[in-house]
C-alpha cells in the first residue's frame, strides 16, 4: 500500500501552536528505562509524558487467558491520578478499559507469539501526563517497549491522529485541537506493510475528509516510526 | 538481494534480504522477503540471514544444562524456577531411582541446582534431571543473571572469556543456558566477577570486549594495565551456539561444569537410615 | 515477598556480618540519589526520584473542597500510593495491596506529624471551603526501600506545589488562575529506612536485602530535629539497642539528605 500525499492534502495554513497542518508534535522516545521490568520505553510528544513497561513472555498464572497454541497477551492503559487538570480518581474506569481493549488488539497482530505456548505477555501503560492522543502514544511506546523485552514480531505498531480542526484536516491533534476540533480519528499501523490495527473516529467527517485524514495518520505513523527505530537503536549504540 | 550487511542492528519488521537467501532464527519470509522478527543484531552466514537477539527469554530444550532454584516441593518431584516461561520439575526418582525418600530432606526450597534438561513434553513440561559430571546442588558462591543470548558472549570462543575471568579471579564459575551463572571464590573476587559479567552482557554487542574486559580485569585486581597487552583472538557476539559448544567442543566443556567438589551431590547412602 | 536462593541469603548475610554489602556500600551508605522537580505541569506539584533503581513519581493536586466538621479552619492532606505493576513482576493491577496502603499511610504521618505544611493557612473561608491537597505516589520500579523513596520524593513535589490564590466571596469561590503562592510549608522532613540482617542494621535496603530481611524500621525526622513517625515492619523482632542505634544514624544523615532537597 503506497500513499502519496500531494499538496493540496494539506494548505500551508499554521495551526495555534504554530505547527503545520501535517506536522507531528515534538516527539521524543527512550528504550530500557526501567531496571526491573523485562522490557520498557518512556515517550514524550507534545505535552504527554507515556512509560511504557513489558513482563513476559511469563508463566500464564490466569487458566482462563491460557492458550495450548500461543502466548496470549494482557494490557492495561491507566492513568495517573495527576496526569489530568482535575484530579483523576485512581484505578480503571470506562475510558480506559475501552483503551486497554483497543490497544491490546492494535498490538496482537504484530506479535508473534506462537513459540512460547501457555505463556502470558503482560503489557503496561502508565501515563504520567496527558495532552491529547494518549491512546496512539502509548500504543506507539508498548511497541518499543516489546521490541526491547526480546519479543519476537512481524513488525513494530506505531499509532497517531489525524482530525479536523477549524475546518481543516490536520495531524497529531494536541489536547485543544481534540477538545475544539470537529472530529479525531486514532490510527495505528504495522508500518512494513501499512496495515491498520487500530481505527477509531469521533466527530463528523465527510467521505472525503476521512479518506484525507486516514492518509495523514498514517503519514504521521511513519514519521513516528523512524523515531521508534531510532529509540531502540539508541539503547545500544549511545 | 540483501539489504543489510552484517552485524547491522535491525529491529521487528525490518527487511532483510529477498530471494536468494534462507531464513534463519529470529527473521521470518514474507512472500519474497525476509524479515527480522526480533530487535538484535544481523548475521550472515552464506546465504543465510538470521538475527541474534539483544535479549531473550530462556526457551527450554533437550540437553541443555541450566541452573534452578528449587521453589516447590510437591508429592514426588520437586518444582524448580529456571528462569524461563516454563517452570521445570524435578522428579524425585531422577534423584533416588526406586527408593522412596522424603523430599525435603535433600532440597529445600531456595536451594540452587546444577541441572540438565532431560526432556521438555508437547505442554512444555520440563523434566530436568542431575545425571551428569558436575550436576547436583551449590553450596555457597553468588548468583549473577544475563539476558540467555549474551551466555555465548561470556563463554567466548572456546572459553576464551570465561576462562579469562576463572584465571584471573580464581573464582569457579558455572554457566546455566538459561543466563544464571554461579561463581563462587574470595569474597571479593566474588564481586569483581559479577561486576564484570554485568559489563560482558551490557556490552556483548560492542567488538574488542575481550580486551576490554581483560584490561578491565586487571584494573580491578592489580590496580594497573596488564604488561604484554597481545591482541587476543576475538569471539563475536552470536557466532557461537553454545549448545553446540557444550557438545560438540571439548575445550569448552569445563565452562559449563563446576569442579565436583563443589557441588553437593545427593549422597543415597546417607538417607537410608532415615525411615 | 520474593523467594530468593539460599546462597544468595548466604552471600549477603556473610557480607553484611563483615560489614560489606554486595553493591559495595557500607551499611550506613545510602544509593545514589536523583531527584528531579516540576515534570508534570498538569500537576500543581511533581517530582521524580531515583534512589538507585527504585524510582517513583509523585504528583500533588490541590481541590477545593470542604473542611472536616471538627477543624473547621484548617485545609486537609490526603496521600494515596499505587504499585504499579510496571514496577516488579510480582505487582498486581487493581485495588491497592496492604504494602502500598502501608506506604501511602506512613508517609502520610510523616508529613501530617511533622505539622510541615501550615494547614491553617489552606483555610479559604472557616467551615465553609480549604484547599484539599491530593498526593499520588506512582511507584514506576521497585528496587528496595520504597519508604525513603517516597518521602524524597513527597517533600520535594510539595516544596515545588504551587497553589491558585482563591477567594470567598458571597457564597462563590473567585480563583485567579495566574497568581499563584507557594504550599506553606513550615518545616521539611526525611525518612531512613533499615532493615535488620541477622544482628545488623542496614540503611537503604537494596531488593535482594529487603527479601531476606528479619525486620524493617522507617524513622521520619523533621529538619528541626523531631522525630516524626516511625514504622516497624517484618516478622522478626527488634531490640531496644537496634532501634536506639537506627535513631542515632537518622539523627546523623539528616542534613546530607536534606541536601537533596534544595
């Protein structure tokens, strides 16, 4: 699959934040930060603040997940309680098991889990502060995060958003871009072979922005990809 | 045609060759292309592209030796953490054959074995067993962990580092497949091995370790350079198997087996009087 | 609680009999410290803390919200603490465990005991409205020796607390969202933790040697040299000489650990 984006996809106009309309925010994301856990990632872009932690694969203690074929994996997307305006209340609520559930199928296609029957991978996300597009975030940190746990994958998953805002389709909306923006489209890709693993829309969009902002997320997928690589790279050549 | 040289770090997903060329571990095909399925580094061999991953989970297999910590006692076998995906038993009649004995008057929990895998089943049960040179329970020493690839890289090319290591700090020092390795010597040489086995996993990937670890070495014991720094040959990261090396290589044997005397054996003859 | 190997208890054990330990520190010898303020700007306070592996975030949120009944004048800190399971293979999601409430509640006595933060002045109207402080322990690696951790990292997110300057005016709270004060604090407070290893007390526990600990003693110290809470943990027994000498190695390392917290 090829996408070719052509100028009149996007216009030269400058969004609030002085970002063009194509243009990712300030994205920064380390490898193995954390000592105890088997694999990890921290990712900054904008104003979130992800980590991103893997256990596994492990012996499956929960029979019910058990698989005699495969690992199975486990995730969970939570919050801190200080990573919001307004104090979030601890432990899981409707948003993030909507979260952890999409995430957990956003990734599972990559894995390649088959030589390590009736084991269990679990994967955490922890995010410490939240500006916009932490879903696509953390998905695009869990998969550094596997990489660097030695976990055998057809490819990295790499996430990010495109929607509309004042009318226009732009990319990588910040927390006020979601919040005033028309509609936010959540998209996360195996990068080698485009495929879509996560797609969510919330908002209105005709056919035609849709087919436009689809384009753009998956353009920003692959700008975040190289940085992945990078990431990953880094933790053994710095 | 091949779109990576070797040694080239490469991460999931990252293509590697196409036609002429044959998978091996760590990369997987994909129509015409093959594919790395890991985060680890390139190897070329011929014409085939495989890639030795930075960090691993210990898989078990028939033969390897590992070293486990008892963590169950159950009605006739023992359970032994090895560090793996997998838990592994320890079936009591590998240990006294017919007689019946009462298990946890020969391994306690948290002791620390020298096994051998004997057999690992279709639901990844893995029988492990003590018959062997060397196999039987530590006494004393230290426990150091490493990521399960990186124990080619300590061992060397036919000992080359371990023995390095053993000389230098007189310690004794055996190595599980499974990435344990217990040392046991002067209390301080202790704590010098472990440091630098902890350098040797953190840098398996880089060249020049032998050296590096060799002047390391020496900085640590005598407080200065060694004297005739000859080049010493130099081992790559992942080029050994050290299955292989454990069967096939008979240098490399003593790397994996600790000196008898320091491994308790379970002595039949001293429980029979028990019942 | 970790199973650890016989030989592993062994080795440190000896060591500690010698004096030594195995990350070649002397017992009364803190890790290495990190402490970093201000990383979440969504929080009104927040700091990270490395004390050698073990790291944790903490972030302070004010609210407002209504005074308890019998003190009626003064604002009210409430700390919670989550494991997280990113920070061990042994922590669990979900509600949190006895260890975390433990930790969150210790801490909490220290701050609330050492009367550091000068609650009166959280008072926006007398029994009507006070600022309510929230403090949230996220537990990101588990390395040993939480308690210590923890209160670094607490004392240093409220020393960088920054509150909106809210007035009372006819039933209706006015908030000036750019000015701002400072948390009144009135005094500052750290924690030294030692665990007892055969006859031994041992300042900062690594993992491996909480693991095999016979018991655990947390004594918090304000700058102004009270102590302010105290916590015994474990199964063994303490004698009165093993925690009279804990109390003297508080009172001796406080001012380097205040340090850190400039």
């Amino acid at each position: 699959m090829i996408f070719i984006i052509t100028n009149d996809i996007v216009s030269n106009k400058e969004r609030e934040d002085g970002r063009k309309l194509d243009e990712i925010r300030p994205l920064k994301i380390e490898a193995g930060i954390l000592k105890r856990a088997d694999g990890s990632a921290y990712l900054e872009v904008g104003g979130n603040k992800i980590l991103a932690a893997v256990y596994g694969p492990r012996e499956s203690y929960i029979r019910r997940l058990l698989r005699p074929d495969t690992g199975v994996i486990r995730c969970r997307y939570n919050m801190a309680p200080f990573s919001v305006d307004d104090r979030k209340r601890p432990g899981p609520d409707r948003r993030s098991i909507e979260i952890s559930k999409i995430t957990a199928e956003a990734i599972r296609p990559s894995l390649l889990l088959e030589r390590f029957p009736r084991s269990m991978v679990d994967i955490f996300i922890e995010i410490i502060e939240a500006e916009g597009g932490t879903r696509c975030a953390g998905i695009t940190a869990a998969s550094v995060a596997l990489a660097d746990a030695g976990i055998p994958m057809k490819d990295m998953v790499v996430g990010c958003a495109a929607g509309k805002v004042d009318g226009e389709i732009v990319l990588d909306l910040s927390e006020k871009e979601d919040k005033e923006g028309q509609a936010d489209v959540p998209v996360a890709i195996m990068p080698r072979t485009g495929e879509i693993t996560l797609l969510q829309s919330d908002g209105n969009l005709t056919e035609d922005e849709f087919d436009k902002a689809l384009c753009l997320a998956i353009e920003g997928c692959k700008q975040i990809s190289e940085v992945q690589k990078e990431a990953l790279k880094n933790r053994y050549e710095a | 045609m091949i779109h990576v040289e070797d040694k080239k770090f490469v991460v999931p997903g990252e293509i590697l060759a196409e036609d002429d060329y044959y998978p091996g571990r760590g990369t997987f095909k994909e129509g015409d292309m093959i594919c790395s399925s890991l985060m680890g580094l390139v190897s070329l061999r011929n014409n085939k592209i495989s890639v030795i991953p930075l960090k691993s989970k210990y898989i078990p297999k028939k033969g390897d030796v590992v070293i486990g910590e008892i963590e169950d006692i159950r009605f006739s076998m023992w359970g032994v953490n090895i560090n793996s995906p997998y838990s592994g038993i320890l079936p009591a009649s590998e240990v006294f054959g017919r007689e019946k004995k009462e298990l946890s008057r020969v391994f306690k929990i948290g002791d620390v074995l020298f096994l051998r895998v004997v057999d690992v089943d279709e639901v990844k049960k893995v029988k492990l067993g003590l018959k062997g040179r060397g196999m039987g329970k530590f006494k004393n020493g230290i426990l150091v962990d490493i990521t399960p690839t990186k124990v080619p890289r300590l061992i060397g090319k036919k000992g080359s580092m371990i023995n390095m290591i053993k000389d230098k700090t007189r310690c004794k020092i055996v190595v599980g497949q499974n990435g344990l390795v217990w040392v046991k010597g002067d209390v301080d040489m202790e704590q010098i091995t472990k440091n630098v086995i902890n350098l040797i996993e953190a840098e398996a990937h880089t060249s020049g370790l032998t050296n590096r670890i060799r002047d390391k070495l020496f900085l640590l014991i005598d407080g200065e350079l060694p004297k005739d720094r000859e080049e010493s040959h130099e081992s790559k990261f992942g080029e050994n198997n050290s299955k292989n090396h454990l069967n096939n290589d008979p240098d490399f044997d003593n790397s994996f087996e600790a000196n008898e005397e320091e491994l308790e054996k379970p002595k039949l003859e001293n429980f029979k009087g028990i019942f | 609680m970790n199973i650890i190997p016989e030989i592993t208890r062994q080795s440190i054990t000896n060591l500690i009999n010698n004096n030594e330990r195995a990350d070649g520190r002397a017992v009364d010898e803190y890790r290495d410290i990190v402490i970093e303020t201000n990383l979440v700007s969504k929080a009104e306070g927040s700091a990270r803390v490395k004390l050698g592996n073990t790291q944790i975030i903490v972030g302070a949120k004010p609210q407002i919200g209504e005074p308890f009944p019998d003190t009626p004048n003064v604002g009210v800190l409430m700390t919670n603490s989550e494991m997280l399971p990113i920070a061990d293979p042994k922590f669990e999601p979900g509600p949190p465990s006895e260890s975390s409430v433990e930790l969150a509640r210790v801490v909490d006595r220290c701050v609330r005991e050492s009367e550091m933060v000068d609650l009166e002045k959280l008072c926006i109207e007398e029994g009507k409205k006070v600022w309510m402080i929230f403090i949230d322990l996220h537990i990101i690696d588990y390395d040993g020796n939480l308690f210590d951790a923890a209160m670094f990292a607490v004392m240093a997110a409220l020393m960088n607390t920054k509150l909106p300057i809210a007035e009372y005016k006819n039933d209706e709270i006015i908030i000036d969202e750019d000015a701002t004060m400072d948390l009144p604090l009135k005094d500052k407070a750290t924690m030294s933790t030692f665990v007892k290893i055969g006859d031994k007390m041992i300042l900062d526990p690594s993992l491996d040697e909480e693991s095999i600990l016979d018991a655990r003693l947390s004594i918090g110290i304000t700058e102004s040299g009270n102590i302010c809470a105290m916590q015994k943990g474990g199964d063994g027994p303490l004698s009165k000489e093993d925690i009279l000498s804990a109390v003297k190695t508080t009172y001796s390392k406080k001012d380097e650990l205040l340090k850190y917290l400039k």
